[in-house]
C-alpha cells in the first residue's frame, strides 16, 4: 500500500490538522487525544470540508433516577468533529456520525516515522 507524506510530526501537534492530496481524494489528518486520525475530509451528508471542522467534546443530557432533566454536560471522553457546513458530529476515535450510527467517515491509516507523518492509500 502506498504512502503520502502528509506533514512533519512537530507542524502536527495535539489538537493540530493537516491535509493532504492522494489521488482524487483529500485526506485529513488530525492529533488528537494522542493519536492521529485520518478521514476523507468530505463529510457524507453533503460533501463538506469534515476535517476543517470544530473538535467539541461529546454533548450529554443528564437525566435523573426519577426521570427529570438535569441539564447538560461535556464527556471529556468522547471527543467529536463537527462539520462545518451543517454540523454533522461524527466521533474521532471511530469516525461514526454521533447521530446515526450507520453513517460515518472513510477512515485511513496515519502513521509517524522519523519524525514525519504519512498516510496510507
């Protein structure tokens, strides 16, 4: 399987994206939670820039014994990227859409060597 130079590890910190050009497609790379993500960066409800998009944590509502709304919280866990056209989350680690389960993001392999990142196509 081929490799594409995507950026050097240090111009991808925590938090840090990139993007780069395999082919036809523009792949996103992502650190994030220590770990690099890739994905298509076109989001499957209508082609938007994904990996471009706000990283938030998980929204939950809380909800108690008695069955009573709390309010809100983050899950510092669960980390989302949302896209920036519509809103479409989908969660980093899996790439799934937090909204539907059955609809997510084509995923690639990243990974660091010698201080630089490549992906796999």
């Amino acid at each position: 399987m081929p490799e594409v130079f995507v950026t050097t590890s240090d111009q991808l910190p925590e938090g840090g994206r990139a993007t780069v050009r395999a082919g036809k497609h523009e792949i996103g790379v992502i650190r994030a939670k220590g770990k690099l993500h890739a994905f298509l960066n076109l989001c499957p409800h209508q082609g938007g820039p994904v990996c471009a998009g706000l990283m938030i944590h998980k929204v939950e509502e809380i909800i108690a014994e008695d069955h009573t709304y709390q309010g809100m919280r983050f899950n510092e866990d669960v980390l989302h990227i949302v896209c920036p056209w519509h809103g479409w989350e989908f969660d980093i680690e899996t790439g799934k859409c937090a909204g539907d389960g059955a609809v997510g993001l084509r995923r690639f392999t990243a990974v660091e060597r010698d201080a630089n990142v490549y992906v796999i196509v």
